[in-house]
C-alpha cells in the first residue's frame, strides 16, 4: 500500500504537518518535503545544486528532529530552499541523506510565515500495519 507524503495540520499558533512513509527513510523525505511546502511551492523550483546531510539521535522522534532541524538551519544560515530529498541511509542512530535546493536569489516566491524552529511539541513517529507517521509542530 502507498502512503500519502504529507498533510498539513490545523494548529492555533504555529504550523504542523503528520507525514507519511512506507519506510523511516521516506517518512524522512516526505517530512522534509513538507516543511518546506508550507514555505513554498516546491514543485515550481528546479534544483541547481545538492548537499549530503548527515546527523545523529538515539530516537527515532529525535532522528527526524534532527534532519530536519539541520535542513531548516542551512536553509536560514545559507539561504538555501531545498526541494528535494532522498534519505540514503539509517543505521545506528545516523542518518544520511541528500538534499537538494537553489540559492534564495531564484525570485522565490514565499507562502506565508517562515519556519522558525522543529519543535517537540506533539511530536512522534508511529509506525502501523501499512506505513509510518509523523507528526511534527514548527514554530513560525
């Protein structure tokens, strides 16, 4: 069975996503892919360069945090909008993967507030009989 790759959550203050993979590695992906779309609109943005990403967490809750806090670092520290993903790699509390992205200078064109910061409120990752899930709060 398929899983969808993300839906994003009503929430008062902040924005949140509950992602969906058929493996960690794409749950990884799709969180990441839906971080960003709540930035922008990712499928109008052509990628000209890629970057290995790599961190490391005992948890699994805390392995996505972590991905994704450090895409949302280089994305606010080297102006970077990442569009695409690809996990490569989870083994032994490390994760691997590739993302890849285009310079903020690209006329981007931004959708509402920008992320601010992974947190860990309502944050899990399930895995049921035909997918895994996550759901992830950000603070904007």
């Amino acid at each position: 069975m398929s899983c969808k790759r993300f839906e994003v959550l009503e929430h008062t203050a902040d924005k949140g996503i509950k992602a969906y993979g058929s493996t960690f590695e794409e749950l990884c992906e799709n969180a990441a892919y839906g971080m960003f779309s709540l930035m922008a609109d990712l499928e109008r943005y052509k990628p000209v360069f890629s970057r290995t990403i790599e961190v490391s967490a005992d948890e699994p809750e805390e392995l996505l945090r972590a991905w994704l806090g450090e895409l949302l670092y280089q994305f606010e520290v080297d102006e970077v909008l990442f569009v695409e993903f690809k996990v490569t790699r989870v083994e032994d509390g490390r994760l691997t993967g590739i993302a890849w992205g285009l310079p903020f200078d690209h006329q981007i064109e931004w959708l509402g507030a920008t992320i601010k910061a992974v947190t860990h409120h309502g944050l899990y990752v399930r895995q049921t009989d035909s997918c895994w899930e996550a759901q992830v709060i950000f603070d904007v």
